[in-house]
C-alpha cells in the first residue's frame, strides 16, 4: 500500500508509476501481486498531476492495469451512533442525544471529521468522564477543528486552486448556476475529493468544510480589514449592528475595490469581503453561519451572538443577513424586489422580524463605490423590516 501517493508530482510520480507498470507482467516473482495507490484523487488524475499523458511515461501507462478505483464512503448516521458509542461502553462517559444529532450535522458522517470532532472533545478539550457531552462540546470541538488546519484539511484546501474544482466551487458560492462543456468531469473531480457531496444539485460535502473553504477564500481579505471588534459591542455586551454595518459601510468605500482584487474566487468576492468583515467583528464572541447554494444567487449568514440579558440570564442575539450581487447577465435588474422575498422567507424559517440585505452592484455601468454604497429602509411582502446594505 503506497500512502498518499498524490504527494508526489512530476518526475517523482513519473517514476513510481512506470516501475509499477514495468514490474505488473512478471508478477509474483519478486513483485507484489496487488497494489493499493491511497490519496485523495482517482488514478485517472495521476497522470495530469506527473505533467501530461501516457506517451510521457515512455510506457502504454499503468492505468490499463487498474483493476478498481475505491472511494472511502461517509458514515450514516447509525454508524455515528456506533462509533460514538463505543466510546461510552469503554468508558461510560455518555454522548447526549443533541450532541449526535449535531455531530451528524457538522460532519454528515465524514470519516476524518467524524473521529476528529469525537477526539477534540475527549482528548483535546478533556470534558470529564462523569459528565455527559453536549452539544455546546461538539460546537467547541467544530471551532478548534477548524483553527487547527490539520493536514487533512490542509490538503483539501490546497485542491481549491486547481481550476476543475474552481469551475464547480465558484459558481456554489456565488449562488449562481453551474454548467459548462466540462462540469461533469470537474463534479465528479469534485466528488471524488470530498469537497462536495454527491448529487445535484452541487453542494458542498458538509457545514465544516463548507466553512473552512469559505474562511480560507476570505483569508486576504481579512487581513486587510481594520476592525476592532469591542467597537461594535453595545454597553450591556450586544452587538451594536447598526454600528457594525456602518462600519463595514465605511471600510467598502475606502478600500472594498482593493480588497475584492485579491479574492481568487472574483464571482464570490463581494459576499466574501462582507463575510471577512462580520467574521473578524464576530470571531471569539459569537458564531457566524453561513448557507451557500447553487441557482440562489444569494447567501445567507446568520450572527449568533450570546450575552447576559437584564435579568442576569444567558441569551442569544441573532442578525439574519442575506447577500446578493447585481451583474450586468442578470435580465431582471435589480435584485432588490426578489432579494426582500428571499429573505422574508429565510427571517420565517428562523422565526425573526428583521433582517439585512446587502446588494452589491457589480454592473460595468455601476456608479462610483462611494456613490451607490448606502443604506435603505425596505420592508419584505409580510411586513418584516429590512436595512438595505448597497455597495
């Protein structure tokens, strides 16, 4: 078994794959019956990664002796429960009802983030075996799971350069349609890596990765933004939203056209900027989460933000955002009429009153950024308020 054999590029693949191919025809003598290529691609794709096709490789290749290519399936989540619960046999610390419900929904039975999210709470955040693990601890062990950037993650991450998982990735999180003259190959590409999960419509795999992608996409400009989150705290430890958005407001005008050039993804990067923004205010107080999907054209956050309320008790803050651009394909015009029904619904599901809408005009005839960034009073088709963030 070679493991993480797609570590190797070039003349080094080149090499291990022809001796592969060269000892097959005398095989058992001094040679392996089977061979096992572990990684995250198909073997189809080693040939691209050593620089081109078969003819390089001086050989008819090794993919004509390929006798099956094997993808490590996610668990369900009766197989969570069993794995979780054996954890609780051996030690009897148990696993609550709502934390295996929302392990199932963080990992959606991913392998690696199943086990990690399980050994992050034992192990890493230690919760002590006479007390049963929450949700709250599977929350914990998402965040850290996230920060710490382990290798496997890592090396997803890295796949997110590659223009086939590009083609599929970009469109998702600009929440327009995907298509093309090579989209199955690049879904199934896609697929293959575990970025995203099998089926139409495209989505990506699972809320961890889908959160790590989008964090490392708005890394640069992240970095680039100037806001110091005890600003947009209240006295009594809410968020001052009106505060944060005018603060954001104000960031766009001076530096947005800067900052949205050093976006790879330059479909998502408006909603990217904005996310950055939020995610560095919100970051160590409160929980960012975000819905991506293809043919939306939108994406929808929400800021879960805890505090003590008057009577000493804990509580919750929540602002519901919804993210729109205005291009110039887009026939329809304006997307605010269609955005303010979007976002009634998104505000219904959660069960609030109010909500944001940001639209961010990125038409060729768009006037001067800080021309057309302000704010509107809107209201959705039942009534609910709306602040329109335009940028």
């Amino acid at each position: 078994m070679f493991d993480e054999i797609d570590a190797l590029l070039g003349n080094g693949l080149i090499s291990v794959l022809s001796q592969l191919r060269a000892g097959f025809p005398d095989r058992p003598v001094a040679y392996p019956w089977s061979v096992v290529l572990c990684g995250s691609r198909d073997v189809r794709d080693y040939k691209v990664a050593s620089g081109g096709g078969p003819v390089r490789m001086g050989s008819s290749s090794p993919f004509n002796i390929k006798e099956e290519s094997l993808r490590l399936g996610d668990f369900t989540e009766a197989e969570v429960r069993d794995l979780y619960g054996q954890h609780t046999a051996e030690t009897g610390q148990p696993f609550l009802e709502e934390a295996l419900v929302r392990a199932f929904e963080l990992a959606q039975g991913q392998p690696w983030l199943t086990n990690a999210l399980a050994r992050e709470v034992v192990e890493k955040i230690a919760v002590p075996a006479e007390l049963p693990i929450s949700a709250a601890h599977i929350d914990a062990a998402k965040e850290r799971v996230i920060l710490a950037r382990a290798t496997h993650l890592d090396s997803l991450l890295a796949r997110l350069e590659e223009g086939r998982v590009r083609r599929v990735l970009e469109p998702v999180l600009a929440g327009e349609l995907t298509g093309g003259k090579t989209f199955d190959a690049d879904f199934e590409h896609a697929v293959d890596l575990g970025l995203v999960a099998p089926g139409l419509p495209v989505r990506i795999a699972n809320p961890i990765y889908r959160e790590i992608i989008l964090r490392v996409l708005a890394s640069s400009a992240e970095a680039a933004i100037d806001a110091e989150p005890q600003r947009y705290r209240t006295p009594d430890g809410r968020l001052d939203v009106d505060r944060l958005l005018r603060g954001f407001a104000e960031s766009w005008r001076q530096h947005g056209e800067i900052v949205v050039e050093r976006i790879d993804y330059q479909e998502a990067a408006p909603q990217l900027v904005l996310m950055a923004f939020l995610h560095r205010v919100v970051n160590g107080g409160g929980v960012l989460e975000r819905e991506v999907g293809v043919g939306r054209k939108r994406i929808d956050v929400l800021v879960r933000w805890p505090h003590v309320d008057a009577a000493g008790r804990r509580a919750e803050q929540r602002v519901a955002l919804e993210i729109k651009v205005w291009r110039d394909r887009d026939k329809k015009g304006d997307p605010l009429h269609q955005g303010l029904g979007q976002l009634d619904e998104y505000l219904r599901r959660l069960g609030l009153d109010e909500g944001v809408l940001a639209i961010f005009d990125c038409r060729s005839a768009a006037a001067p950024i800080e021309e057309r960034t302000r704010f509107e009073g809107a209201t959705t088709p039942s009534g609910r308020r709306v602040t329109v963030l335009r940028g």
